[in-house]
C-alpha cells in the first residue's frame, strides 16, 4: 500500500516535468528563429518571411509572438504586411479592439499612406468589439480618402450598424437605402441585411420579400447583427440570375443601374472559400475547426 501511494505523486512530477521541458524546448526554438530572421530587416523578402514563419508555427500565440516582436524590426516601408498578418490572428481570436488597433496602425504605415481597406476593417472589428463611436470615426476616415465606391459603401453600412446600436434606427434605415438604391453591387446583400435590421414593423415586410426574391438561399431571417457584419467583411456575394431579379416588382428605391445589366461573370453565384489557418499538426486544425463551428461557421 504505502508503495501504491507513491505513484501518483511521481506520475505527477514526471508530467509537470515533462511539461515544463516540452515548454522549454518551443522557446528555445522560437528564440532561435526569432534570432535567424532579425538578421535581414530591411530585405525585400523580410514580411514575406516573418508571416510564412508565422504561418508555421503550431500555435496562434507563438505566431503573435513572432510577429509582435519582428514587426518593429521591419522599416516603416515594409511593416504594412506585418501588423496586417497580426490583426486578423487577433480577430480570429476575438480580440476585437486590440484588432482595430493594428488595423488604423497598418491604415498609417507607411507614414503618409491613405489605406482606406484597413480602415474599413478597424471600423468592422471597433463594431464588433462594441465601440460603435471609434467605428463611426474611422469609417468616415476612410471616405474621405477613397473614391472607391465599395470602400465607400462599406462605411455607409459600418456608419449604419453602429446608429443602429446607438439606438437611432431611421438614420441606420437611410444608410441602407442608400447602397440599396445606388450602391456597390457586391454589396447588397450586406445592405438587405442592415435595412432589415434597422427597418420599422411596416418597412419590415417589404424588405424581407425583396431580400428573398433577390437571395432566395437566405431565406427571410434578419441575421444577427455579428454574422451580417462578418458577411460585410468577406464581401460576400450569392447572385441570383438577372431574369429573377428584373421579375420582381419590388423595390425599396430606384433600381441600381448595374443591376440593369448582365452580369458577365460566370462565378458570381458561387459561394467565395477563405483559407482561415494552415497547420502542421492536425489536432490543432481540428480545434481551430470546432472554434469556428460553435460561433456559427
């Protein structure tokens, strides 16, 4: 008996250890590579290099790691891929503000430099991290230095969810109707999706029926307000074909001009694939698959 009692405390010790040198060793390795790639900086292939490594590591931790520490290595010509690499490991970690951070960070580098998409993104992740003031303010940041028109739709919608939050449903309703009736094509699905969000119990009817006619996979559901932007985000795009469209007699405005004409390209109803991690080991894809599953995806 007294033998039988010794066991579990070695087993634990041996596992502690064991663990503590697995630990160890992952440093060790991680200060070597960080080492060997702070050697070339100011190289070309010097981000290309950084994210590729950070893309092999087994961990999303070690990979921000990597790149927290590398990153202000890099000169400011070259950092824009960098802290770009870092705020989506962050999103996809849901570290939304931290995210936003990084992407105004990325908007700015280098000094100088107008990046309009970045911007867009940190007022996504400023929505998503609750802080629809700081998503406001970016995204009229980024019209005022692009005359994109879907950089410039997408500030509309972001502009509109965050009235929404704040309560103030006529003004997010008119953001819609705007792309709606004149906006970026690609983005009228996410449109659909704030105006019915933001729409009053008689306008509700009306946009869920012209929703379906136009996205009849969709159904007729408001989605929540975290999948809608999340589809903004990935511009996501479920074409029905021209003659369905024309054959519907409702409308929420003027129909858009491009949505007068054919649509030439023979993808536009295929559902668009995003490449969310690249893993060496399998238990680590399968998890990263599970997060996903359980927020919806």
């Amino acid at each position: 008996m007294a033998r039988s009692g010794m066991l579990l405390p070695i087993s634990m010790l041996f596992l502690v250890t064991f663990g503590a040198s697995a630990q160890g060793a992952a440093t060790e390795e991680l200060d070597t590579l960080v080492a060997r790639l702070s050697a070339s900086p100011a190289t070309a292939a010097f981000a290309e290099t950084v994210i590729s490594a950070a893309r092999s590591r087994p961990d999303i931790q070690e990979a921000l790691i990597l790149l927290k520490i590398l990153s202000p290595k890099a000169p400011a010509s070259l950092r824009k891929p960098l802290l770009r690499e870092q705020a989506m490991l962050l999103e996809f970690l849901e570290r939304w503000i931290e995210a936003a951070a990084l992407w105004q960070e990325a908007a700015a580098t280098p000094p100088g430099a107008g990046d309009a998409e970045s911007l867009i993104s940190a007022g996504l992740c400023f929505l998503l991290g609750g802080d629809g003031a700081r998503a406001q303010a970016v995204s009229a940041a980024a019209r005022t230095i692009s005359a994109d028109a879907a950089v410039i739709d997408k500030a509309r919608l972001i502009s509109g969810w965050a009235l929404l939050s704040s309560g103030d449903r006529a003004a997010a309703f008119a953001e819609a109707q705007v792309v709606l009736e004149a906006g970026f094509k690609p983005l009228r699905l996410a449109a659909f999706d704030l105006a019915l969000a933001a729409s009053d119990a008689a306008e509700a009817p009306l946009v869920a029926r012209q929703r379906l006619a136009e996205y009849p996979l969709m159904g007729d559901a408001a989605l929540h307000p975290r999948y809608a932007l999340l589809s903004l985000a990935g511009k996501a795009q479920l074409w029905v074909p021209e003659e369905a469209q024309s054959g519907s007699a409702l409308s929420l405005g003027t129909t858009p001009a491009s949505a007068k004409e054919p649509d030439a390209s023979a993808d536009a109803a295929r559902p668009t694939r995003y490449q969310v991690g690249a893993f060496k080991d399998a238990a680590n894809a399968e998890n990263a698959r599970k997060r996903l599953g359980d927020k919806g995806f």
